[in-house]
C-alpha cells in the first residue's frame, strides 16, 4: 500500500501529465482503471480540448486522494447539444480518487453544473 506522500506524488504526476495537453483513452488508462472517469474525461475533452487542472489542496488518506481544484478551458465543442461559444471556463471542483496497485480505480467528482452553464453563457440564471 503506498502511504500519502506516494498517494500526493502519484495523483500530481497524472494531473501533470493530462493538464493542458491532449487527453486520449489510452494515455488515461495509464493511470487508471475507472472507466467510468475515462468516460467523464472523454466527455469534457472533446468541448474543451486540452483543458487544464489547477489543484488547490489535497488531503490523502487511507488508499484515497481528494483534490479541491479548479478546471480551466475553452469551448470549442459541441457540449450537451450546444454549439461552440469560445467562452472560456473556469470552473471549481472537487475529486476523490481511490487508487490500488499504483491505479485509480474509483473516482467521485462533483461540480456545480449550473455554474459550468452559466460561465458558458447558456443558463436562463446569468
């Protein structure tokens, strides 16, 4: 089992390697197991290509890393049906990974996604 330190090394390096480059379901399966975060990723990487990952603090117990970050992007996709807006996000979250054997394997996310609407200027609450 790796103890916190490796945990924090471990997660810093994935984020390093993702954040602001191109995200391919190979690259992220380097480093995980969680389809369904591969999914997830997969999902945003197509309207914000290359986004980045700004973490703000991390708290690393047990086999679990939680990272209270900050996603940085530019519409330039289709999202949910919605054409591209070229506005840019910025966009609080926050994100627990369960890692095994040098692994994510679970993740939970949670982001206000009324926020993410209305920084995209497609909320009826701007």
């Amino acid at each position: 089992m790796m103890i916190a330190i490796e945990l924090k090394a471990f997660i810093k390096d994935y984020w390093d390697t993702i954040s602001g480059k191109p995200k391919s379901p190979q690259l992220l399966r380097q480093f995980m197991k969680d389809e369904e975060l591969i999914g997830h990723i997969m999902a945003f990487e197509t309207p914000f290509p290359s986004y980045e990952l700004i973490a703000e603090e991390y708290i690393c117990e047990k086999d679990k890393v939680s990272v209270i970050g900050r996603t940085l992007g530019t519409h330039k996709g289709d999202f949910m049906g919605f054409l591209p807006t070229g506005k840019s996000i910025d966009l609080p979250f926050s994100v627990i990974y369960q890692i095994k054997d040098d692994m994510i394997v679970k993740s939970w996310l949670f982001f206000d996604s009324m926020e993410l609407m209305r920084q995209l200027g497609i909320s009826s609450q701007n």
